[in-house]
C-alpha cells in the first residue's frame, strides 16, 4: 500500500554575505576564510498525514532551500577586467549552487518513488528513522558532489588573478615657448666677451610636472604630464648697428645655437616617451610614484648633460662666434 508523496522544493533563495579587497588576490583570502564560498541548504522538513487507521497516508516534504553566496564590498570600485573575472566566477558559482539544487529535488524524488512503492501500511513509529534516512540522503547527495567538485572548483568555481590596468597616460607638451634676454656690445669680440660673463648663452627648461589618479589597488590609474617648455635666447641690443659681417656671424651663431636648444626638447620628448612605456610595464604603486618620477627626472637630466657635454654646450655644432668683421 503505497504512501503519496508531495514535494514542495521551490527555487532557493539567495543569501548574500560580504567580502572587501581590493585585488584578487585579497578576495581570494577572504573567500577561502569561509568553509566554501557558495553554499546550498535544502532545509527539508517531512510533514506526514494520517488515515483513520493512523497508519500513514501521505507524506509533504517541504523544503526552504537557501543559497548562500558572496558580494564583493569593493566591486563597483575595481578595474572592468577584475569586474569581469568575479563576474564569470559567480556565474559558475550559481551554475554549481543549482546542480546541488537539482541533487536535491533528484534525492526528493527517489524517497517520494521508494514511499509509493511500498506494499506494507507505514506507521507512525516508522516515521523518525525513515525521515532522518530521507534527510540524509538529501544530504548526502548535495555534499558528495561539493566534495567531488571541490566546493565547485573542478566546474569553475575560483578566480584567476588579473593583474593591475596598464596607467593611462596623457600628456601635454606643447612647442617650445621662445623668449630672450638682451646682450649688450658695439663688436662681436664685445658681444662675446658679455655672453661669457653668464652662465649660458641659450637655454632649454621642459618645466614639466605631473599629477596622477590611482586604482582600488594603489597601481597608476591615470598619469598626466604637463610640460611647460621653454627655450632662452639672446638678443643682441646693437645688432641694427653691427656691419653685414656681423650680422651674418650673429645669425650664424644664433640659429646654431637655437637648434641645440631645440635637440634638448627632443630629448625631453623622447624621455617622455620612454617613461610612458615604463609606466605601462611596471605597474608603478602610489606609494613608489614619488620616487619612481624622481628616477625618471635625473635619468633625463643625464641624457641632457650629455648631450651638453658631447656637444660642448653646442660649440661642436657650430656655436660660436667670429669676430673677424669687426672694425
């Protein structure tokens, strides 16, 4: 004499608990510091109905199944590559949460088959052990394949480290900003001798200057530079005066002199080029950027210096001036 058998074994519902990182790795840590990090309860509960006879005649599995899994406190906050990682992750997670749900619903059936079945009468003294059996078998069925699964690490269940987005990097630098100084002398001999009382005779200043935004992680997220350059020049006071002689040696000298001024914003440039590709190979940290840019900066000034010292100020390229015009 068979025992009908409800089963009421509804979608579960979710509950959500938190973790807080800011990188994967740090996510990781928190989600291995839970026994797993998706968790599936059926919650069954076996409600029987009696016939006049007070043997039984039906039996209501009911069921409140509960889904238990992370939220990243940190999510909206992260880089769209890390987003999308936690994304698939807890897409497999569900797709591992429903299996155990489906596990469930499978276990459920079988007891409601194996009830039907029966040819004896079932009694109510019968009914504790054959409960605690049923539950087991539910039980047992969800955990066996937690565990063949590795709480869902064999179907996807685990995060692959992302490392940090490469720093946007945005620069400015505009052409070189001419002005000048003026140099007094009736010959070019005293014209020569004025320019060599200062300590240059043409100068180049990048005046470059930075600022950055940062990722969840501490890692560049956004690097501007900004570039302010600068090109010195003299300017002869009595040049209107000077003779075609030394005009022409004056004009010379001075476009000489302003394309070794403008070899140093090249140089500059090209630095700025080499410190982009840094940036986006060495994930610099808030913490190191000071001292990262400061690097940066003295490696250029070198490549400056020896420019100057190859050059001799730009002498070896025609810097000078002759003062074979003068009366």
């Amino acid at each position: 004499m068979g025992v009908d058998v409800k089963v009421k074994l509804p979608k579960p519902s979710k509950k959500p608990y938190k973790v807080s990182a800011i990188d994967i790795d740090g996510v990781r840590e928190a989600l291995d510091s839970k026994d797993a990090w998706g968790s599936y309860d059926p919650a069954p509960v076996f409600v029987p109905k009696f016939a006049k006879d007070k043997s039984v005649s039906q039996i209501t599995v009911s069921c409140k199944p509960v889904a238990r899994q992370p939220s990243w406190a940190e999510y909206g906050k992260t880089t769209k590559k890390r987003q999308a990682e936690w994304d698939r992750m807890i897409k497999a997670l569900e797709k591992y949460l429903t299996a155990l749900h489906n596990l469930a619903l499978e276990s459920a059936a079988k007891f409601a088959a194996k009830m039907q079945a029966r040819k004896e009468p079932l009694q109510k003294d019968e009914l504790k052990a054959l409960f605690k059996e049923a539950k087991e078998a539910m039980l047992a069925a969800v955990e066996g394949y937690a565990s063949k699964t590795s709480n869902g690490y064999s179907v996807g269940v685990k995060l692959d480290d992302v490392p940090p987005d490469p720093a946007v990097f945005k620069k400015t630098i505009p052409k070189p900003k001419d002005v000048s100084y003026s140099v007094s002398g009736k010959t070019i001999e005293a014209v020569f001798k004025a320019l060599n009382k200062r300590s240059f005779w043409g100068r180049y200043r990048s005046n470059a200057s930075y600022s950055a935004s940062f990722q969840l992680d501490g890692h560049v997220k956004e690097f501007k530079l900004t570039s302010k350059p600068v090109v010195t020049m003299p300017k002869w006071k009595e040049y209107s005066k000077g003779n075609k002689g030394q005009k022409g040696s004056w004009d010379t000298m001075w476009k000489k002199l302003y394309a070794h001024e403008n070899n140093h914003h090249k140089i500059f440039t090209d630095c700025v080029a080499a410190l982009e590709t840094s940036l986006a190979s060495e994930n610099v940290l808030k913490a190191d950027l000071k001292s990262f840019w400061e690097t940066e900066t003295k490696e250029w000034q070198k490549k400056q210096d020896a420019y100057d010292s190859k050059t001799d100020h730009g002498v070896k390229e025609g810097v000078e001036l002759d003062a074979s015009h003068d009366p």
